[in-house]
C-alpha cells in the first residue's frame, strides 16, 4: 500500500535521483528541449520550475541557491543570462510536456519536455484577420456589387487581350502563308522557264 507514499522515486535511491533530476534540469536549460519518459519529465518539472522563478531575481543569493541544485556554472548563467529575461512576464509553467508515443522494449510512454517560450512554432501569434463592417444595411451588398463588377472588367480584358493576341498570331499565319505562296511561284516560274529554253535547245539542234 502506498500511505504516505507522494513522491514518485523512479526506482532510485534520494542521491541518485536528485543527481539524475540535476543533470536532466542542465540537459533541458542547455538544449531547450528533450526526450525522457512521461514519470521522469513530471518529476523534471517539479523540479526545474522552482528554479526558474528562482532566476527572476538576479542577485548573489539566488545564483548561489541555483547553483546548490545544478552544480554547473556555465548552466546557471546561462539560466540568469538568457532564459530568465524571457520568462519575466510568466507567472509559471515554463514547461510543456508532449507525449510521442512508447519506446520498443518496454513500452514505456515517452514524451517531450521543453520551455514554453523557447517555442517558435507554438509562441508565434497568428495574425489577426481584420474585417470591415459598415453601419449601413445596404454596405455589405455594394461591397459585394463593387467586387462583382471589379471581376467581370477583369474577365472583359482578359477576354480582349486573348482575342487581341489570336488576331495577330492569325495574321502572322496568313503572311507566312503568302510569302511560302510567292516563293512556291516563283520556283515554278524559273522551272517553266528553265523547261522552255531547253525545248528551243533541242529544237535548234534538230533543225541543223
């Protein structure tokens, strides 16, 4: 039975679970994120959130409480440095916790744990669709006559433009045409007359 029995131990001794929670709190403020089981990342963030609000205030005393967790100097100013100025306006939950699935082997839930505000795909604010509506009863149909109208001038000039483009390439079909036509005429005019001083050739050469 488990009276009593709040904290979750992971299977560890006190000292090798607060040295684990140490090393995965630098992990996470190192790298902004990682992968753990869903039992450890809760356990995680018991742990690591006190220590951001603990950043808030950047005095001696609270580096020196930081640092009794972390044990690591270049992780607590970096923490102080870098990740406390964004998480000023927060008045907590620093973390966000998503599953991904079981790991082969034993099944257990993983997830991923990271900062919240370190997010750009979930901390980029949607632009705001703006829309105009006019007091009057009969606005929203002029707009929508205006728009109609708008589209059927485009259609028109469209339409002239492809009319204005298949007459020119006609007409450049039909001089192609003509000129094919003068030189095919003339080819059969130098054949004719080649032809006929040949006849007065031959004939020339009979008569003698």
């Amino acid at each position: 039975m488990r009276h009593g029995n709040k904290v979750n131990n992971l299977g560890r001794k006190s000292a090798h679970r607060k040295a684990m929670l140490s090393n995965m709190a630098c992990s996470l403020i190192e790298h902004k994120r990682i992968n753990t089981t869903v039992a450890k990342a809760k356990a995680l963030r018991g742990f690591v959130e006190p220590l951001l609000t603990k950043s808030k205030n950047d005095s001696t005393h609270s580096r020196r409480t930081v640092f009794s967790y972390l044990q690591n100097k270049e992780v607590v100013s970096e923490l102080f440095r870098e990740i406390a100025p964004k998480i000023a306006e927060r008045n907590g939950g620093y973390t966000r916790i998503i599953r991904t699935g079981y790991r082969l082997g034993d099944n257990a839930e993983m997830c991923l744990i990271e900062l919240v505000d370190f997010n750009e795909l979930y901390s980029n604010e949607k632009a705001k669709k703006t829309t105009r509506r006019s007091r009057r009863a009969g606005g929203g149909k002029k707009e929508n006559e205006a728009v109609v109208d708008a589209v059927v001038e485009t259609s028109e000039d469209v339409a002239t433009d492809e009319k204005v483009e298949s007459t020119e390439i006609v007409q450049d079909t039909e001089v192609e045409v003509e000129v094919a036509g003068e030189e095919v005429a003339s080819e059969e005019s130098d054949a004719n007359e080649e032809a006929s001083t040949e006849d007065n050739n031959t004939e020339e050469k009979t008569e003698e």
